[in-house]
C-alpha cells in the first residue's frame, strides 16, 4: 500500500475519532452516556434523595425523644404512624402517576397535558385522601385496636393518630407539587420545603413534648402536633412556589373547563392499578405491624425504632427511584426506546453498588445505633438484631423501588408491579408472617428476615418483566396524534 493511501486512511481515521469524541460529547449534553447519564441523575435525584433523608431523620429525631417517655410511648407512635403510613403510601400512589404523567408530556413539550396531568390527579389524590383522614379523626381508638390488644398503647396510639390525621390534607397537596416539580426538571424547592419542615418538626417537637418556654408537657401528643405544623408548613411553602411561577410564566398551570372523560379514561387505567398496589402492599405492611403488636409490646417497640433507620438508608435510593422515573419516562415520551432501556440498566447498576455499601454500613452501625435510645435490655438486643436482618435484605428492598416502582412504572403499564407486589405481599409475605410468629414462634428478627423475602421474589419477577419490552409506552401520542 502506497504511502498516499496510507496517509488517506490515516486522515479518514483521525476524522472518525474526532467525530466520535464529538458525538460522545453531544450525548453527555444530552443527557446520554454515561457522564450525561450521572450528571441527570444527581440534578433529578439529589434534592428527592436530600428531602428523604430529613424526613427520616426527623423521624429518627422523633423516635429519640419519643424514646425517654417509655416503651408504651414509642409502641404507641409506631402504630400510629403505620396508619399514617398507610394513607400516605396511597395517596403518594397518585402522586406517582401524575410524575409518570408529567414526565412523559415534558419530554415531549406539551404543556396542556402537564397542567391536566396535575390538576385531575390532585382531585383523585384529595378524595383518596379523606378516606383516611375521617376514620383517623372519627374513631382512631379502633383503627389502633386492629394492631395491639394492649388497651393503654391503643388508647395512646388513638390520641397520637387523631392530631396526626390532620396532617393527612397538606401532606397530600405536598405530595401533588412536589410530583409535578420533579417531574418537570425543577427537584429542588421540594427538598428546600422538606429542610424547613425537618427544621419546623424538630423545633416544635421538642418545646411540645417536654414542655419548653413556657409550653406544658404533651409527651406523644407534641410529636402529634409537631408532624401537623410541619406538614402544614411545608404545604404553604411549595403552594407558594407554584403561585410564584405561575406568575412569572415559568409553569403552565389551568383549571380544567370541563371533564375530559378521555384524559381522564386514560389516568383511571394508570392509577388504578397502582392505586391498588400500594393500598395493597400498605394493607400488608399494616399486617406485619400487627403480628409485631401480637407479639408483645417489646417486639413491636423494637420494629418500630427500625423504621426511621430503614427509611433513612433507603431514602438515600428514593432519589435514584424519582430520577428513574423521570429520565426514563422523558426518553419513552420522545420514543427513544433503546436509550430508555440503557439509562435503566445504568441506574440498576447504581442501586446494586449502593446497597452493597448500605450492608455494610448498618452491620457496622447497627449496636451504636441500639445504644442512642433509653430502652430496656429486651427491646435494645432485638431492635440490634433486627438491624442485622435489615442489612441482609436491603439490596433487595433498594433494587425494587428503582425497577419496579420507577423505571417500570415510568411507562404507565402499571398492571405489572399490581402483579409483582400483590404476589410478594400475599402469596409470600404474609403467609411467612403467620407462620414465622404464630406457628414456628420465632424471635421477631427471624420473623422479620423470612417475611422480607417476598422482595426477592418481586425483584426476580420485576427482572422477567424488564426483559421484556411490555412496559414501555408512550402515554403522550394520542395527544400528539390529535394536534
């Protein structure tokens, strides 16, 4: 080969690599490759992961000072807080499918379909809503009954959860701005509000239930009225933000005329299922906290000074989970179908690494941890263990809420995680529930592990389903097609 042809293919091959690098660098400001891949995730999913993380701290802050006044106080919390945990799971339901929504007609620039998307879905969220705050304020004495045979815990859970009950219409309307924020690029007046309301919790919490400057001492009934005002605050904050920009034309938010009985066929099916899902998986949840109660007030004590822990590490994923949805669905939204796929194995492969490092984290954490409450011996050596359990099944815990509770969901075929959580609720976890402490009569922690095996099945089946190409949809082309 002569040297002239040498020297044209070496110039065709130089031109290609600077063609390439500048391809390459075309994706990363698009947001694809994996620098573009990293640099979304972090602007989507940091200030979720941020908010997540003081929610549950101040849980945790909740838990120390609910812990001085004793075993029936902290047993009393945890039952009311499984209720209040019910309500919001259900309603974040609908939030989830106005994100799944407003993801979608973001990535394809329809305004219109945003602003229907989050008013009609706040209307299904308000309604949800009252079918727990009525109850909660009405008879909560017996809603708490369901969990515990011990009188003075129900009648003390009862009280906590009427004041909490309350907080049930701002925590809604939160959970419906800050759905429609995310979703539209804008993660981080969220996690601004949720700062305040950490703040505004930890503050009032502490004068209401020691009774300081000047306040008298309303032990688990402060916690009550501390979760109300900051729940209430972080409502006026975020309702504010969005009156700000709808103002200064930064969103585009109108009151629908008339019922849309199409838009509106189209989010029944979407919200359905996932309604159903997660009132289901609560429902189950709900039943855990009951075999705990049943167990004896130290096991449910223990359970219960688990959750702000778990929720603290796997908040630290819900931001991954949010910005799955959202980068995801902005992607099936403009039919990129393979890029979708490939921004969600890059996501799962963070999840995975993450929850390796949270393992490791609570096995090493889990007695200094124990050790930061005034408990007795009992409950502190099983709450220990139980933090041991956790730390064995966390990976799957944190890899289900990103495959299946965002990036399949991302595509609005919700029937399958209805699917997936309603065979690892029922046809596994609560039989193993029964079975561990009625039958087996296991130590609360073994009964713990075995049951949360049922989030290793739903992350097997959810792996089959993502194989698959079922769950990717473009919600936004029949508006499309009518322009």
């Amino acid at each position: 080969m002569g040297g002239k042809d040498r020297t044209e293919m070496d110039g065709k091959e130089m031109d290609r690599k600077k063609a390439d690098r500048k391809e390459d660098g075309k994706k990363e400001m698009d947001g694809t490759g994996i620098q573009g891949y990293f640099r979304e995730m972090m602007e989507i999913g940091l200030p979720v992961t941020l908010q997540c993380i003081f929610q549950a701290s101040y849980g945790l802050v909740d838990q120390l000072m609910v812990g001085r006044l004793g075993t029936v106080s902290i047993a009393g919390s945890g039952l009311g807080a499984k209720f209040s945990g019910l309500a919001m799971v259900t309603v974040s339901s609908v939030a989830a499918v106005a994100s799944i929504l407003v993801a979608q007609y973001h990535g394809a620039g329809e305004e219109e379909g945003k602003s229907r998307s989050f008013f009609y879905c706040l209307y299904i969220g308000l309604l949800v809503m009252l079918l727990f705050l009525l109850p909660s304020v009405l008879v909560p004495e017996k809603i708490m009954g369901i969990y515990s045979t011990d009188l003075e815990t129900v009648a003390l859970a009862g009280k906590y959860l009427r004041i909490v009950g309350a907080s049930f219409l701002p925590m809604t309307v939160t959970l419906m701005v800050s759905a429609y924020l995310r979703s539209s690029g804008r993660s981080k007046p969220p996690m601004y509000a949720g700062l305040l309301s950490m703040g505004v919790n930890i503050f009032l919490n502490y004068i209401f239930i020691f009774g300081k400057i000047g306040m008298p001492v309303m032990g688990l009934m402060g916690a009550g009225y501390g979760t109300l005002a900051a729940r209430s605050v972080e409502c006026a904050v975020l309702v504010a933000v969005m009156v700000y920009y709808k103002r200064r034309r930064v969103v585009y938010l109108v009151l629908p005329g008339s019922l849309d009985m199409g838009f509106l066929g189209k989010i029944s099916v979407i919200v359905l299922p996932i309604l159903l899902n997660e009132f289901s998986w609560s429902i189950g949840e709900n039943i855990y906290a009951a075999v705990y109660g049943r167990m004896g007030t130290a096991a449910l004590a223990a359970t219960v000074l688990l959750n702000p822990l778990m929720g603290m590490f796997i908040g630290m994923f819900q931001g991954v989970s949010s910005a799955a949805g959202v980068m995801v669905g902005k992607r099936l939204g403009r039919n990129e179908r393979e890029e979708a796929r490939k921004v969600s194995k890059y996501l799962m492969k963070v999840g995975f690494a993450g929850s390796v490092a949270v393992a490791a984290l609570l096995f090493v954490l889990a007695g200094q941890y124990v050790r930061l409450f005034d408990i007795e011996p009992e409950v502190a050596g099983l709450a220990q263990y139980l933090v041991y359990a956790l730390a064995l099944v966390i990976f799957a815990k944190i890899l289900n809420m990103i495959l299946a509770g965002g990036i399949l969901r991302s595509g609005g075929n919700t029937k399958y995680t209805f699917a997936i959580d309603c065979i690892g609720t029922w046809v596994f976890g609560v039989p193993l529930a029964y079975l561990g402490a009625f039958v087996w009569r296991l130590p609360v922690y073994w009964v713990y592990f075995i049951l949360s095996q049922e989030e290793v099945v739903r992350l097997l089946i959810a792996g089959c389903v993502f194989g698959r190409e079922g769950w990717m949809r473009n919600l936004t082309e029949n508006s499309q097609a009518e322009k």
